[in-house]
C-alpha cells in the first residue's frame, strides 16, 4: 500500500473505467493527478491552431472539473514530461507514478526515461494496459510469432475475449482515496501557444461528457452499422474515432457493447475495434513503420515520381474528381474524414496521382483530429499495398466507380463543392465529361469553375501496374 501516488493521465481522459486510476486509487492512501501539455510533443506541431490540442484542452477542463466536485484537482502542468512528472512526483512525497501503457516508438522512450528518473528517487513507474483490449504478445499465432494477417488475428482475438477482458474498472468504489486539494488553475489555450480552432462550431463534443453523448447517439444506430457505415451522406458511423483516441470514453465500454449485443451492426462494428487492437500490435512489434518504412521491404524501392503541383491539388481539394475533392474539403474543414473516403483518397494519391503514401500519411497526420500513429499508418500502407494485409497492389480503386457507388445521389457531394449543386446526377460524379451546353446550364464551366480532372484514371493505373511490377521483382 502507498502512502502518496501520482496518477499521470495521457490518453485517457476520464475517470471512469480507467485501469491506471482504479490500480492507484485501489493501492493508495491518497491519489494525486497529473496530466501535462508535453512540449516535447506540442512544439513539433507546424500548425499553432490544431484543433487536437484544443479537443485535450477542452477534455482536460472537463476532467479537472470532475475532480474538483469530488474534492480534489488535477495537476496541469506546461513542458517537458521528462522532467515534470518526477519533479511533481518528487515535491509531493509520491512513492509511485501510475499510468497506462503506450505503443508508440516514442512514447515508449519517454516512460523508459521517466522511469530512470523516478528510480533515482526511489520511486516506482507503474503502467497498465488500457487503450486496447488486448496488447502486445496477447494475441500470438500457434508458433508464437505476431499475426501480420488480419482475419487470422481477428479470429484468434475473438477466441480468446471473454468476460474478464470486457470488466470496467470500478473506480468509482475508491474515489475516497483522491487526495485532497484546493482547486487548481486550468491554462488558457493561448499560454500554451495555440489558437481557437472551429472546434466549437463542429459537431463534435469534448471531454468525458461528449464521449458519453456519442455513446449513446450510436447504440441506437449500431444495429445499421453494416448498412450505412460506408455512405458518407448518411449518419452511419460512431463518431467516436476521436475520444477513443484520446481516451474520454473506455474501449472496454465500446466492446462490449458490440460484443454482447451482436448482430450484423454490432459485429461489424466490433472487427472496426479489432483493426484497431490489430495496427497497435502491428506498430509496438514493427517500430520501424514510425520511420517511414514499409511494411514489405520490397515496396521501399518504389519511383514515386512526386508530382508537387498534383499533391497539392490533393491537399487543397483541386483534382477535379468531385468525391475526392469533397473529402478533402470535409478534412481541412473539420478535421474528420469518412472512413470510406481515406481508403478512395489515399489510394487516388498513391495510384493515380503516383505520390508517395508517406506524404499522403504526413498530412493526414497534420490534419486529423483523430490521428493516431498506428491506425494512420497501417492505412496509408493498406491503401498503398506496401502494408501488412494489405490491399493487393494490382487492385487499384475507380474514383468514378467510388463516387457512383457511395454518393449515388451525389448528397455528400454537393454538400461540400457547393459549385457543382445544379450538376445533374448523370455528370456529377465526372463533371470534365460535361458538355459545354450542359455547362452553361448548370452554371459551372469545368476549368473555370471548378478544375478539370488533373489525371486520367485508365493511363494513370497502367503507370501503376508497371511501378509496382518493377519494385515487387
């Protein structure tokens, strides 16, 4: 039993079903908590209105506020983890330091140093698995080794979960145990150098509440899930990616909703979970993907020629086909992509447009608010067929045949490309096919007013083939 304990929060903002907290609470006489604004994170971001750090700093907020009713605080801190989480640890006579496991390359390097740090000092760094249902070698083939195939890993994982993996961490019961504090100060977002965002005006809500909200909203959906998760003009999806990102609601909640409501909704619902354990496992075992290289070595010689004026054509919605322009536009406007839509993006970059994924998975990571290294990376690669499972190099995505079929009424379409509103159907989804005296009647004159198709997808696919012929030899 510990006197005085640290909790440190990262991604996991909220104090329900929290397994660091509940192991703390559990194990000690009083419970401080600690969530810090890295710099040695917020600094490499080129971007100083991110709509990321504002979703924490509105979590965050929340978070402390929760702790104040419960008569305690929650220690915001500005800088380097490195040096803050045992210089508080330290100061408050803490003899151990709580938190959640972390598989990112980088992430495991800081709690490595944080924990040399805090040994110096006698104190101990104690981390548990949180964010994934199951973790690291939890999930192995017959011959010991990690899955690099999804619906082999999919089935192994399904075998194995049970009650026991499913149990929320009742931290309730021990919240007693939260040290007392005075409430403390909670930073303006521009002290830590940022700027508002359009977060606000988005229909997105923050912290553990927000979470909550959605929850909700999609258990009474979930039962579509198979139907609709694919249209990007219907209300399909949980929109949830973000707060399991950052963790203001629990993936065991998540999971056991589908899993023990079943059905085609729920089911296809929980191998979305299932990916997401899969790319976790992927990365901690394969820590070089956060290097840039592919997964399929062979794939690492592929001649990208890396047109500049075409990717920036992507970046800023101008290719002239109108379902990746709209989900370009829904990118940079929101921050959230459809699903659907960063696989038919993502393989246009890479197969049509010939840019290498890596620049595609750079703004991406730039630009989502639910970025996470893993899930990031292991679809760029997926799109780009140099991943594990990943899609075969010769099946290349129509953007037409994409549009056609999951925008047939071309709804989400003109919901972002308001210029193409008085398209007919017929033209909508290859508007550079439009005859002029169609043109003219539709009001938008292709090239003028909206841009002509920068490729042509039947040459562009053959160039294709050949590059990924010459590099898989």
């Amino acid at each position: 039993m510990h006197k005085i304990s640290l909790c440190w929060f990262r991604r996991d903002l909220r104090l329900s079903d929290h397994a660091a907290l509940y192991h703390a609470l559990k194990n000690s006489a009083a419970v401080h908590c600690v969530f810090v604004f890295d710099t040695d994170i917020l600094n490499a971001l080129p971007d100083k209105q991110d709509r990321r750090v504002e979703f924490i700093w509105h979590s965050v907020r929340e978070l402390q506020d929760a702790l104040h009713q419960l008569g305690s605080t929650l220690h915001i801190l500005h800088g380097s983890a490195l040096t803050l989480i045992p210089t508080l640890a330290v100061q408050l006579g803490a003899q151990a330091v709580f938190c959640n496991h972390d598989y990112e390359p980088a992430a495991i390097q800081r709690d490595a140093t944080v924990a040399d740090a805090l040994h110096e000092h006698g104190i101990a760094l104690l981390d548990y698995k949180d964010q994934v249902v199951f973790e690291r070698d939890e999930v192995l083939t017959g011959m010991g080794k990690p899955f690099s195939v999804f619906t082999p890993y999919k089935n192994a994982w399904l075998k194995k979960l049970n009650d026991f993996y499913l149990r929320s961490y009742p931290t309730e019961r021990y919240f007693a145990a939260l040290a007392a504090c005075a409430p403390s100060a909670m930073p303006s977002l521009s002290s830590l150098g940022f700027e508002e965002t359009n977060l606000t005006q988005l229909a997105l809500p923050t912290g553990m509440s927000g979470a909550d909200r959605l929850c909700n909203d999609f258990a009474a959906r979930m039962n579509r899930y198979q139907e609709t998760r694919d249209f990007p003009a219907l209300k399909g999806v949980s929109y949830l990616s973000t707060h399991l990102r950052f963790g203001t609601v629990s993936i065991r909640r998540l999971t056991a909703t589908a899993f023990y409501r079943g059905g085609k909704g729920a089911e296809t619902f929980l191998s979305e979970l299932i990916w997401r354990d899969f790319y976790q496992m992927i990365l901690y075992h394969h820590p070089q993907l956060a290097q840039g290289r592919s997964f399929k070595p062979q794939f690492d010689a592929l001649a990208f020629p890396n047109n500049t004026e075409k990717f920036v054509a992507w970046c800023e919605a101008r290719t002239g086909f109108p379902l990746i322009d709209a989900a370009l536009r829904q990118l940079n406007q929101s921050g959230y992509m459809h699903n659907r839509l960063r696989m038919v993006a993502a393989s246009f970059l890479v197969k049509d447009l010939h840019v290498d994924w890596r620049w595609g998975e750079s703004y991406f990571a730039a630009k989502l608010l639910d970025f996470d290294l893993s899930a990031n990376n292991g679809g760029w690669q997926w799109a780009a067929s140099t991943g594990c499972d990943a899609q075969p190099w010769f099946r290349i995505f129509n953007p037409v045949t994409q549009s056609e079929r999951f925008d047939p009424q071309g709804k989400f379409i003109r919901r972002y490309i308001p210029e193409l509103t008085n398209c007919a159907d017929k033209w909508l989804h290859a508007p550079w096919l439009m005859p002029a005296a169609e043109q003219q009647r539709c009001g938008v004159v292709i090239g003028r007013d909206y841009p002509a198709a920068v490729v042509d997808h039947a040459t562009a696919r053959g160039f294709t083939l050949e590059m990924f012929k010459r590099a898989a030899g």
